[in-house]
C-alpha cells in the first residue's frame, strides 16, 4: 500500500499558505466614508484626498484584538462607518475607544486603531 503524506503535506502547506495572505493593502483604501450615527442620521462625509489619507492611514493600520465581536452590546460601538474600497469595505460599528468590527450576521474580529483620538477627530466623534 502506497502512502499519500507528500501529497497531504503539500495540501497543508497550500492552505497554510493561502490563509496568512492578507489583500494588498492599497486596495483596503477607502474612496468615501460616510459617519452615521445610531439612529443611521448621516453626521459626516469624508471624499476629500486629505481626509482620506488621513482616514486611511489609521484604517490599513488597524490590528487584530484577537477577540470578536460575539457578547458586545451595541451600545459599545454607537457609529456605522460606510467605508467605499476595493477590499475590506462595507459597513463596520466604531466606537470612540478606536474599536471597530464589520456588520453583518456572523461573528467577525475587532480590530483597534493606533490613534482613536486623531481618527475621531476626523470623523467628528471627538465630542
């Protein structure tokens, strides 16, 4: 009987390998963001180049908690951002802690931006 481990160690090595690529940065940048608040009441329209380099510049940059989104109260992140990119758009919840995880109905991480402060700013949450 004939072993299949180089074959099977070929598929891990794929699998591993796909799975630690991550979208080239350049097409996680936003185009347009738009701030809305709890009540989905547009706030702020970021379309600029400068504001969307400033935006960007914390966006890309964002890292990994390691924890998700599972158990948080909706009230701990009280904007929606619509973020416009090739990759990595959509609506995410934000808080002014620098937390922020993307919508929809399964659980996803939350990521933390380096300088909440400086991204609130921006986004005219800083009040």
């Amino acid at each position: 009987m004939k072993r299949a481990y180089p074959l099977s160690l070929l598929g891990v090595a794929l699998l591993a390998a796909c799975a630690e690529q991550s979208p080239d940065p350049k097409s996680m940048e936003a185009s347009r963001v738009t701030v809305l608040d709890r009540a989905h009441k547009p706030l702020l329209v970021l379309e600029q180049q400068a504001q969307l380099q400033e935006f960007n510049s914390q966006w890309v940059g964002k890292r990994n908690t390691g924890k998700t989104n599972e158990g948080t109260p909706p009230e701990a992140l009280p904007y929606y951002l619509d973020v416009q990119a090739k990759s990595g758009g959509g609506r995410w919840l934000y808080s002014q802690s620098g937390l922020a995880v993307k919508l929809d109905h399964k659980a996803h991480p939350l990521y933390q931006v380096a300088n909440p402060e400086k991204l609130n700013r921006l986004l005219g949450v800083d009040k």
